[in-house]
C-alpha cells in the first residue's frame, strides 16, 4: 500500500512540472504499462528480457524508447544512474518515458499486421517522385510515415487512414490492404494505379470512404465491395476503365452519401435499388454505356442533390418521380436518348440550380411554368425537338448566365424579358424557326 501511495505521488509530481521530453518514474514496468497506457500515448516498448532457459528474468527488466532528438533507440535498466532524479531529486526509477503524443510504440506481434500490410502494398508500387521515402526508414514508426494515420485502439496504434492521392504512384493494388482491418479511409485518387480492384477489399467492414478515381484500374467492380459496407459513405471509382455492371448489392450500403463511377466503360441497366439508399446525396455515373430507362425508384431519394447521367444510352421517358426531390440542385441527363415530354414535376423543383438536357429526344412545349426555376443559373435544352414558342416567364429566371435553346423546332419571336437578365453570360437559339416581322419584334437588339 505505501509502495502505491508513493508511486502515485511521483506520477503527480512529474505531471505538475510539465515534462516536454522525458522523465525517470518510480515503477514497476509491467505496472507503468498498465496504467498509463490507457491515458497517454506513450513511445516506448516494454521488452522484459529472456534467462537462457526462456523465461522472464525479472531482475533485468528493462524498456526501450525512441529518442526523439537523435532517432536511436536507448535502454533504461534498473542502476543506480536511474536513480537521477528531474532537476537532480533523487528517486528509484525504472524507466524512461517520452510523454510526446505524436509518438508510437513498436508495435506487438499481434498487431504488427498493419505494418506488413502496408509494405506488401509498396512492393507492388513504384514511386518515381520519392513521395514514399518515409517507408524505407526503420526507425519510424510506420504511423509517422506519408499518408498514414493512425489512432489507439487496445492500447496499440491502428491504421485507419491511408491516403496517398496526386502522388504520380504507378503499379497495382494489394490485396493485402485487406489486413488494415480498422481503415476508415483509403484514398489513392489521381495516381497511375492500374490493374484490377482486388475484391479482399470487401473485407474491410469499417472502411467509410473509397477514393480510387482517376487512375488507369480495370476490369469489373468487385460485388465485394458492397458486402461488408454498413460503414461506407463515399464510393468513388470514377475515370478508370472499369467495365462490366453497376454491383446490384448496392441496398447493403444504407450510410451511402456519394456514388461516383463516372468516365468508366460500365454497361447495363440502373440498378433499381439505388433507390433504397435513403442517404445518398450524389449519384454520378455519367460518360459511360449504360443503357434502359433511368428507375423511378430514384425519386425516393429525399437528400439527392445531384443526379448526374450524361453521356449514356439511356432510353424512355424522364420519371415524373423525379419531381419528389426536393433537393435537388443539379440535374444532369444529357446526351442520352430519353423520349417524350419534360415531366411536369420537374417545374416545380425550386433548389434547381442546373437543368441540363440537352442532345436528347425530347419533345412538347417548353411551359410558362419554367419561370418557377428562380435559382437556376444553366438552362441547357439545346439539341430536341421542342416545339412551341419560348415563354416570356423565362425573364423570370433572375440569376441564370447560360441559355442554349439552339437545334430544336422553337417558332414565334424572341420574349424581350430575356435581355432582361443581367447574369445572362451565353444565349444561343440558332437553328430554330424563330422570327421578327417588324421593328417592335426585333427590339430586343437594342437590348444587347
């Protein structure tokens, strides 16, 4: 009881004098571990040493820790030198402890996984700008190194970050990041990566953002991916050469904010339960071959606020369903071959920022109900077969700087409320059967 008491009245008074570096403490080591591990990070290693016949001699207990002036590593055994005291008070300490909380202990066996993992991954990576330098130095700790971040876990140091983007790394991907079983994060985008998705990924159950885009990544998206995802929030693979179809386990995925697969070879249908998703805030699959009608069940998206499909095979109607999302700022179907009517609904959605369709097929009037768009600022209809005259509500549209009603069958005179709008930065309506018969009707010249 009295060997605790003065224990931790020596831990008290080490903390009063607010040790910057490193102190000699009154402990036992196994006892230090213990009870200090659980409130600081601590740089060192506690290595009881072995008698010749492989047990722990007690008698020599000593530790290591990592002097952060010099990078070696120094032991601290029990002698009459570790009696020093800080500021020469005289004490019975046992080991030296660097209370710097950037610094990490060397790993134990067992979770010395992390580590391996992460230079399994750098041998299947070549690094032609030196961006991963820090990996070949024994003396850091793989926490410490370029892209690494970790956090305590058990007491010991886990990777829960690796991000390594617009780092000019060329090579493949390891199935072995695999092993970093507490990752959060792996972002690797704009690199030269190449090769295909290993599907061991689909292992990494607490991983909440994929950033792999823009890199030269191949083949089909691994179904894997999607098992595990409970955690996932940003799924990102766009500007790969990814093929083969959208994974149809998308539903597994309900923290789901961002669906990047953009500027990929993808073919086939939509999957049907994106709408399922009530998270999910952009869905961006543009410039790929993906073809079918676009699934009403996106209307169910309450947090939408970006739905972008340009660039595609997609056929039939625009679903009126998507009308029901009221967040919605950006609405991107462009070049495609969607038929028919603009939907009604789609009028009433006042967060409209983008209302972009053009090269499609789509036909009818444009309605007076336009002039309810009053936060658009791109209206981009060019290249249908629009019918009717352009509705003078369109002065309405207050904040818009881009027009192009151009290639379509528009007929009548041009509504003086567009010179109206003092953002318009582009008008084009060429290629219409637009007309002015006499001088009121071309007045609106004297407006530009």
């Amino acid at each position: 009881m009295n060997k605790t008491r003065r224990r931790s009245r020596n831990v008290s008074t080490l903390q009063q004098h607010h040790i910057s570096w490193c102190a000699l403490v009154i402990y036992n080591v196994h006892e230090a571990y213990r009870k200090l591990s659980s409130n600081v990070n601590l740089a060192f290693e506690l290595i009881p040493p072995t008698s010749s016949k492989g047990k722990i001699d007690s008698s020599k207990q000593l530790t290591t820790f990592q002097d952060t002036t010099t990078g070696t590593r120094k032991n601290a055994h029990r002698s009459r030198e570790s009696q020093e005291c800080f500021h020469g008070t005289k004490t019975r300490a046992l080991l030296r402890i660097c209370l710097s909380a950037s610094q990490f202990g060397t790993p134990t066996a067992e979770f010395d996984t992390d580590r391996l993992a992460l230079l399994s991954f750098k041998t299947l990576v070549s690094d032609p700008s030196g961006a991963l330098v820090s990996w070949g130095n024994s003396s850091l700790h793989f926490c410490r190194w370029r892209g690494v971040n970790c956090r305590n876990h058990d007491g010991e140091p886990r990777v829960t970050a690796l991000v390594l983007e617009s780092l000019r790394l060329k090579g493949k991907l390891s199935p072995s990041l695999a092993n970093l079983t507490f990752l959060r994060r792996l972002r690797l985008g704009n690199n030269s990566l190449e090769g295909s998705i290993p599907q061991e990924l689909g292992f990494l159950s607490r991983l909440r953002s994929l950033n792999l885009s823009y890199n030269h990544l191949g083949g089909m998206i691994p179904t894997s991916l999607l098992q595990n995802c409970s955690e996932l929030r940003i799924f990102s693979l766009s500007h790969n050469n990814l093929n083969g179809t959208i994974p149809r386990n998308l539903s597994n995925c309900l923290y789901l904010r961002v669906i990047d697969l953009g500027r990929n070879t993808l073919e086939g249908n939509i999957p049907s339960d994106i709408g399922s998703l009530p998270k999910l805030e952009t869905v961006s699959i543009w410039d790929n071959l993906l073809e079918g009608s676009i699934p009403p069940e996106i209307g169910k998206l309450a947090s939408l606020t970006g739905l972008h499909m340009r660039f595609n095979h997609l056929d039939g109607p625009i679903p009126a369903a998507i009308g029901n999302l009221s967040s919605l700022t950006q609405l991107d179907l462009s070049n495609n071959l969607l038929a028919g009517a603009i939907p009604a609904e789609i009028w009433n959605l006042t967060s409209l920022r983008g209302l972009l369709l053009w090269n499609n097929r789509l036909t009818g009037a444009i309605p007076s109900d336009i002039g309810n768009l009053v936060g658009l600022d791109r209206l981009l209809l060019s290249s249908n077969e629009f019918t009717g005259t352009i509705p003078p509500e369109i002065g309405k549209l207050e904040k818009v700087s881009a027009v192009f009603l151009q290639n379509n069958n528009l007929v009548g005179t041009i509504p003086n409320t567009l010179w109206s709008l003092r953002n318009l930065d582009a008008l084009l309506l060429r290629h219409n059967h637009l007309e002015a018969k006499n001088a009121a009707e071309w007045s609106f010249l004297m407006e530009i």
